[in-house]
C-alpha cells in the first residue's frame, strides 16, 4: 500500500509483459508507491507456462527466446538468475513437406531464398528454376505501402516456396501462414533492403541476412519461464488480484478503474481484443486501431516418451502447409535441449492450430493427443505409449501482424501518447517474442513512471 503522497499505479495483464512493467515501476518508482496487477486469469504468465510432467518441469507455452537479442540475458542477470541461462545442443530442424524429411534449407530469411541452391529437393525442378531466374525479373516494390510476405514471395518464387518453406517458419512464430503476414512488420530488414533499392528478391535476401555467428540463436532457462516469472512476481511486491479489469476512464486528473479505483497511471499489457474493449470508452481512437489486429489460437500437446523412444536426432520438426497432418509443428525437447537429454524420459511437444483454424484447439484433449501421437508416428516412426501428457490450449495467444501493421501500431500509439497516465504494451505492438514483450514492458513502464513520479 502506497504511503502519503506516494503514486498508485495499475498494470493490467499479468504475462510476462506485465509482470516486467510491474517490476520495472516497482524500481523506478520506490518501496512506498502502490503498484497493483490485475490477471483475469487464475494465473500469472500469459502465453508462458510451466508445468511438472513426469516429474520435472516443462514449458508448454514459448519455450525460448531469439539469442541475439540482450533482453532476456540482461533481465535474468538482474534477478539473480544468469545460472539459469541455457542453449540448445546445435541440432538442426527438418521440415516435413511432400509426405517426406527435409533438411531445413539454410542461407534462407525465414525460409526466403537467396538462390535456388538453398532450396534444393525441397521443391520441384520448375520452382527451382524460377528462383534462379527471379534475378532477371523486374521488380516493382511500392517504398509506401506494405504486401503480406505470401503475396510478394509467391509473386516472386512461386507458391511452392510459400507453403515448403516460408509459411513453417512463420507459422511457428506467429501460429499463422505467410498470407497473415506483412512484410514491413515480420521480416523488417526485408523491407529495408526492397525500400534501398534492391533490384530483386534474391538480392534484397541477401542484404538482409544476418552476418554469420556463432552465437547461440536460442536460448531458455534450465528450470522453465515459470523461474522468471516467480522471480518477476516477487521483485514486483506488488498487490496482485486475479479480476477482470473494466471501467477505464479519466475523471480529475486520475485513471479510474474497476475493481480496484482511482489510481495515478495505468499500463494496458493485455491481448488486442481486450485492449480494444478497454480503450473503448477512455481513448476510442486507439481502441479503433487495437481491433484491428487479429488473433490466432494455438495448442500445445507436451509428450514425455520412453527414454529408449528413436526420436530423430533433430531439434524439431516443421510442418508444410498442405501436409496430410493436424501438427502444424514438432519441437523434440530431448534433442534440442542438452539439460533435458538427460532426463529419464524423452521429451517431444506437439504445436496445433493456425490462425482460422480454431476448431482443433478445441478439441478434447484424448483427441489432441491421439493427433499428437500419429503424426509423430507418421513423420518419425515412434508409436511409443507416453509416460504422461499434457495439453495446453492458447486462445487468442498470438497476434497476426498482417500488412500495414505497423501504420496500425503507430495510430494506436500516436492516439495514447496524448493521453496522460495511460501506456499500452505487449505482443500486439513490436514483437510477438519473449525479449520483446520485455522491452514493450520496460518501455511502457520507464514513460509512465516519468509522468507520474513528475
């Protein structure tokens, strides 16, 4: 509770977005000032989760975050929590496309090629042969507007490449197909290459490539997300109360908001939807912009095998669009993560459901998991019996970033920033991974800690 004078805040949304502007204002803002957290849920976290199978913990939500970015490392140093820091083993993914095994192509920008090498027995001889020849091709490229990712690299390459190559990898990222995807939002050193002037695909491609490392692409935490959030949680010493937020107004220079009152300042870190339902009264403008982004749903099925199970000797595996499968994806925990290869059991998760494609997430779980177990059977072999189960449904969990996303995004933020003591974050905005919602977090809670601590 807030001491004389001291400021009161609210953080709507408790997943880890929230759970790191509660953190951050916590320590912007000092031990006195009232910090409250409403979930709707039972549960802190989000779209991240952990939970015991077998035994031991398992992630049956996000379950790493891109390397490359400082985020994640800098946030777990900062809790004491850097022990917990791991990377995968170095095993390469496969991508099942043409009821078959495939090496995941490399030199590939989310799965767009630089050159038809890189595509090689992934698709047929005529896709091949286009790709060599799109150099050739003239371009037209419009510096102002936006395509979707499928409608530039079908154009371009053909659709093969579309559904073989591209849509597994955004499919994976964002739980939609490359037709759901902008270009300017999901593969922004793409555009940046086309907008400079890049005379063809291929080429804008090879710009846009990262330079080669050998850093780690991915990383995660030993014990799961859940260590993070516990830690987050108790930094925060925050009220917590699991409601439904409603109510958002401005009366007499402060935020009102029910259940909890008038309060100083407010951070929305919630899905668009609701983001849209809250905004409605207080900011109509922007609630306008926040119903524009669509959400896709998503389930999890986690399979703890025996240990003997003859799981490939890959990461994972990728699904192309079209295949003759439910599974959109297969991580294989057990080989990808070198501290959970030496568990008793052998881990794999099976990842359901795209944008438009609801129905499956709601299914019953014998039904997702007898799914879970043929596919694996059909792309791997193993009809193992698993040791145990667990299945994890993500409604509305991930947000589409479709063309001209980011003009959405900047109306939106144009519309709050005029408003004093409000601040929206979360996956919606800048980033559907991990290290994003941690910078949207920080970033949301560094402007309103400076306006209501001024």
């Amino acid at each position: 509770m807030s001491g004389a004078g001291a400021p009161s805040v609210a953080v709507v949304g408790g997943g880890i977005t929230g759970l790191v502007a509660a953190y951050r204002l916590r320590r912007l803002l000092g031990a006195h000032a009232r910090i409250v957290l409403l979930e709707g849920s039972e549960r802190l976290g989000g779209k991240l989760r952990t939970v015991p199978l077998a035994g031991d913990p398992v992630d049956v939500g996000a379950e790493a975050f891109i390397g490359r970015r400082p985020e994640v490392p800098a946030l777990l140093e900062e809790l004491g929590l850097s022990d917990q820091l791991v990377h995968p083993s170095g095993a390469r993914p496969l991508i099942y496309a043409g009821a078959a095994l495939h090496p995941l192509p490399s030199g590939t920008l989310m799965g767009i090629p630089a050159d038809a090498g890189s595509l090689t027995g992934l698709v047929e001889a005529d896709t091949l042969a286009r790709i060599a020849a799109e150099p050739t091709v003239p371009l037209y490229w419009d510096r102002a507007g936006d395509v979707s990712v499928a409608d530039l690299v079908a154009d371009r390459f053909g659709e093969q490449v579309v559904r073989r190559s591209v849509d597994p990898l955004l499919g994976g990222v964002y739980s939609g197909l490359s037709d759901t995807a902008g270009v300017r939002a999901t593969l922004p050193t793409l555009a940046a290459a086309l907008d400079a002037g890049a005379p063809s695909l291929s080429e804008a491609v090879t710009r846009a490539l990262p330079e080669p490392s050998d850093a780690p692409v991915f990383g995660t935490l030993r014990d799961g997300y859940g260590t993070l959030l516990d830690a987050l949680e108790k930094a925060a010493d925050a009220e917590i109360r699991h409601a439904a937020a409603s109510g958002l107004r401005r009366a007499g220079g402060r935020w009102n908001l029910d259940p909890i009152g008038p309060v100083d300042g407010v951070v929305l870190a919630v899905p668009a939807d609701r983001a849209a339902e809250l905004l409605a009264d207080a900011v109509p403008a922007a609630a306008a912009q926040a119903s524009r982004i669509p959400l896709a749903s998503s389930a999890v099925v986690a399979l703890a095998l025996p240990s003997g199970a003859a799981l490939p000797q890959n990461s994972g595996i990728l699904v192309a669009t079209g295949e003759d499968l439910s599974a959109k994806a297969f991580t294989l925990s057990s080989r990808k993560w070198p501290h959970l290869a030496g568990r008793d059991v052998a881990l794999a998760r099976a990842s359901f459901g795209r944008y438009g494609e609801a129905a499956i997430v709601d299914a019953p779980d014998d039904e997702l998991i007898a799914r879970a177990r043929a596919d694996l059977a059909t792309v791997t072999g193993v009809t193992d019996e698993p040791v145990a189960t667990f299945v994890q449904r993500w409604h509305g969990g991930l947000p589409q970033y479709r063309a001209g996303h980011l003009d959405v995004v900047a109306v939106l933020e144009d519309a709050i920033a005029t408003v004093d003591g409000l601040e929206v974050a979360g996956a919606m905005l800048h980033g559907v991974g991990v290290p994003a919602c941690v910078a949207s977090g920080t970033t949301a809670a560094t402007r309103l800690a400076t306006r209501v601590a001024g």
